[in-house]
C-alpha cells in the first residue's frame, strides 16, 4: 500500500489476494462496517471458489466421478489458488488441470487420471471452442503443384488430437454412464489410444485412430508442412485421409511454410 | 433460462414475451448458440453480463468485451445488461460480483467502462445495482446517487434488481424506499426479482445473501410494488438460477409479477422468468 488512502486499484488487488487465499489484512482495514469484515470477506470468497469449483466440476465430470466429489473439492481448491481463471470465459477454465493432476501427489496411483482429464479438456474445446471457419477444399485450388508440400495447416480449435497409453477413451465413457460393470471390465494394459475429439451435429465423437493415420494426423495438427506429414506416415493411403480431415472440417486455414522446397513429392487430394 | 430449459423452449414456444440468459454461457461455439439463435427467432432475448467488470481499476478485458459483441450481433438482443461492480485483477477473474467503493474515482472507472462498451456495441446497455455484503470507509457517494449518476454521465439505462435493493438495504441499514425515489424513472430500462437467503453470522447479526435459489419474498414484493408506482410498467424478470425449479414454476413467479403490473398499469407490459 503506497498511500494513506487506498486507491481503487490498491483495494481490489487487495481484496484479490484475500480471495485467493493469501489473507490480507489491507483489506480488513478499509472496510467500515460494524460486523466482523473477516465475515463479509468470507462470502466472497465462499461465492468465488463455489463458482470456480462448479466450473471445474463441470468441465471435468468423469475425474470427479472417478476421485469423488470431497476428494475432486479438495484437489481443485488447491488448483484455484494455484492457476486462477484469466477470463469470466469459463467453459474453457481448466487448460492447466491436467498437468496439476500429473503432479498432484494424492492421485499418484490412478495413473490414468491425468488422460482422462486431458481428454475432458478435448471434449471441452470440442463442446465450446469457437465455430470459426472451416478450410473448404476449394481454397486450396489456387495453390501451385509444385507448392502442394509447403503447405501447413492450422487445427479447428473444436478438434484435438489425444494419446494415452491407457483406454481412457472407455473409462471416460463407463464412468459418465455410471456403468461399474463396463469400467471393472476395463483392461488397463489393453494398449495404447489415439484419439480423434471432434463437434458434431449435436454430439461429440471420439473416434480411436490406428497408428500410421496418427501419425499422419499429429504431424498436420502439429503444423508440419504437408510434405513432412506425408514422410511420417509413408503410406499410399495418405492423400485420402487428408481428404477425409478436409471433408470433416478438422481444418481452420492454411499457411505455406518457409522452409526450403521439399524433394518429398506431394499431391493434395484430387 | 438456462440449458436445460432449451429443449423446453424450443418444444412449446414457451408463452413467455421474453427471456434473459448470462452472456457468459453463451461464447463459445457448438449447440449453445445455435439453440439460442432459434429460440430467438420466437422469443425477444436479453443478454445479462457478469464477467465484464465495469468497475475494475485496470480496463476492461478487450478479448471478453469482443465476445460479447460477436454474441450481439448473432442474437441481436432486445436488451443487454451488465452489474455495477468488479470481478478481475490483476488479470484474474474472480467470479463474483465485488463491490466497488462508493468515490468519485470509482464512478469515474465505471463511466468511462459503460462509454467503452456502449461504443463497442453501437447500443445502449444497462447497468444493474448488486447485493453488497460489505461497505468501505472511503465511500463518499450513496449506491443510489452512485447509480443515477452513471446513467445521467453515460446515457446508459439502469436494471434496477429490487431484491437486491432489500437485500442491501436489510444489511447496510439503508432506507429502500429512498433507494427507489433516488433513481432517475426515465433510465429503468429492466426490473429483477429473486429469492434470497438469510445467514447468522459469528456475532449473532443477520446478513442477507442474494442466492437466485428461491421465491421472491413477500417483502420484496411489497418492494417491486412501490417501484411499479414509481417506474411505471417496466419489463420484469425472476432471477431463480440455484436449484433451479422446472420451468412451469419460474413462469409461476413471473405470472404473479404479471399481476402486480397489470394492476400497477394497463398491463402494456409483461414479466417473464430467467
């Protein structure tokens, strides 16, 4: 506090930094009434975390199902102090928890809790990214053959790519539909899963892909040129699943990379 | 009106003259808008705000402020609304609706926010007085001037939440009559109700909390009478968005607030439920 009279940037920071948890006494002292302020600062804070943890709880429904709700309460809690929101956007709040799970020592041992969390963040982007626009096929027309490979393109923001090396893809399906028969009879050394997250009409798809197809389809999302996707995969099949991505509209728009002219051959989809 | 009432609405062209929905559920892509957009092309809607921050010292979040343009010009609502309080610092929201002290710098901020939105939009918005908890000892300005003054500086109108009002006024020992003389009847653009709840604190006091999860109390009521008389037939909404009731009873409150309209006018307008 640099003034005897608090600003009203000085009293927000404040009242901040009480609400996430680090108690400030500041804003104890600019309040004025006769009830105890420790009191009126609580409901405030109670409110916030509420509607951070509802927030949280919605995003990610199958880890709360699969930890329980005082255990999912209690892991956010920590979460919220440590990666706050940046926006009053909050469909998308929660980019972070994956990765807190992964180091959150509690949960250690349900291994696969920070995929199924990395797939809820999939199926979030898939319910409430942006509509955008979608590259048409015929926007690539323009493009000179001998370009065809430098061309580079950017992810829809509803689609995502997710790896696991469990079957998260089946945990997340048995535990929203509260089927303890179907998840007791996961197997967790059945294999890896490549995942495919989209928006459709009215519904969300998980489609598993086979290893040659990911690889292709993680070299494109991961905006490698057309010609280096088409070497990762190194499959005659190739050009036909660019098409089947054009057609799905897993594309946003397209850039032609600067790199050197690649000697790799490569057509787009006739 | 909230997701669950989507389907609802679409099925029985609900027999409501318009409903209001938070903004904030509504940024994103996907079926949320879409079923907004057709419920839309049957009934008026109004887009509430409580993200946007007018009251925060820092500016206003560009990116949100342009998502809520973009839902605008899809929607194209009949009234837009947002609160005279705070919600982010220091980059972070906060999801709550904090108070602002009551100074002239704070009005200040406020103004200059409303003026930036407005011009945003190309429209008028409305700004809506909240339930206060807690008050700061470098207040200077009573809510109620506070309220006509950044209506009579930005041209905006005011949702006057009457619930609110009580609630306020039950904790802070201010008179809610004299909160309703104090506002300009030219700038109610949009009238609240909602239930509230009521806490014991350590001290034995009670607080007044604005929850949404309840029926209007008959106090309150009384309250939304008195603004009635003074406002004249303004649109009305019940705020009920915690435990949120089948839509057959939101649409029950909203028809007692029809009656006290048609009583307090010829009835030329309609009160319908969130």
């Amino acid at each position: 506090m640099g003034s005897v009279v608090p600003m009203l940037l000085e009293i927000q920071t404040a009242i901040r930094r009480d609400i996430l948890g680090n108690c400030d006494e500041t804003v104890v002292a600019t309040l004025s009434d006769t009830l105890a302020p420790v009191d009126r600062l609580s409901i405030y804070r109670n409110t916030s975390r509420t509607a951070l943890t509802n927030a949280l709880r919605l995003n990610f429904p199958a880890v709360q199902r699969l930890v329980g709700e005082d255990f999912f309460t209690a892991a956010v809690d920590t979460f919220i102090t440590r990666e706050p929101p940046q926006t009053a956007w909050l469909d998308l709040y929660g980019e972070g928890f994956p990765e807190f799970l992964l180091g959150f020592e509690p949960v250690v041992a349900l291994i696969y809790l920070p995929d199924v969390a990395r797939l809820e963040r999939a199926v979030g982007r898939a319910l409430h990214a942006s509509d955008g626009k979608s590259l048409e096929y015929s926007e690539l027309l323009d493009i000179e053959p001998s370009d065809h490979g430098r061309v580079c393109f950017t992810p829809h923001p509803s689609v995502s790519l997710v790896f696991s090396p469990y079957p998260v893809d089946a945990i997340w399906r048995a535990v929203l539909a509260r089927n303890d028969e179907a998840l007791a009879a996961i197997d967790l050394s059945s294999g890896a899963v490549r995942l495919l997250v989209e928006r459709r009409v009215g519904e969300i798809e998980i489609t598993r892909m086979d290893v040659r197809r990911w690889k292709f389809a993680e070299a494109l999302f991961a905006g490698r040129s057309l010609s280096a996707a088409l070497a990762v995969a190194d499959d005659p099949d190739a050009t036909a699943w660019l098409a089947e991505h054009l057609a799905a509209g897993h594309f946003q728009e397209f850039t032609l990379s600067d790199a050197e002219r690649p000697s790799f051959a490569a057509e787009l989809p006739q | 009106m909230r997701f669950q009432h989507h389907q609802a609405a679409l099925d029985t062209r609900a027999d409501v003259a318009w409903m209001e929905v938070h903004t904030e559920n509504y940024m994103g892509g996907g079926s949320p808008i879409r079923n907004l957009e057709a419920i839309r092309r049957d009934i008026p809607i109004s887009l509430h705000g409580v993200g946007l921050s007018l009251g925060s010292a820092e500016g206003l979040d560009q990116a949100h402020l342009d998502r809520i343009r973009q839902i605008a010009e899809h929607i194209e609502p009949d009234l837009m609304s947002e609160h005279i309080a705070w919600s982010v610092s220091g980059g972070t929201y906060l999801a709550d609706l904090l108070p602002l002290p009551m100074t002239e710098e704070a009005l200040a901020v406020v103004c200059r926010h409303a003026d930036q939105v407005q011009s945003t939009l190309r429209r008028k918005i409305l700004v809506e007085n909240p339930s206060t908890y807690m008050q700061f000892r470098q207040s200077t300005i009573p809510e109620w001037e506070f309220m006509a003054a950044v209506a009579a500086r930005t041209g905006c109108g005011i949702l006057c939440d009457v619930n609110n009002i009580y609630v306020s006024a039950k904790n802070h020992g201010w008179d809610p009559l004299a909160y309703l003389a104090a506002l300009p009847p030219d700038a109610i653009g949009e009238i609240h109700l909602a239930g509230h709840s009521a806490r014991q604190l350590a001290d034995g006091a009670t607080l007044r909390i604005d929850d949404h999860g309840s029926r209007v109390i008959g106090e309150v009521w009384l309250l939304y009478e008195a603004a009635l008389r003074r406002f004249g037939p303004v649109p009305t909404l019940i705020e009920w968005d915690q435990n949120v009731p089948p839509l057959d009873v939101l649409i029950d409150e909203a028809r007692h607030a029809d009656a006290l309209i048609d009583v307090a006018s010829d009835g030329v307008c309609r009160a319908d439920a969130a």
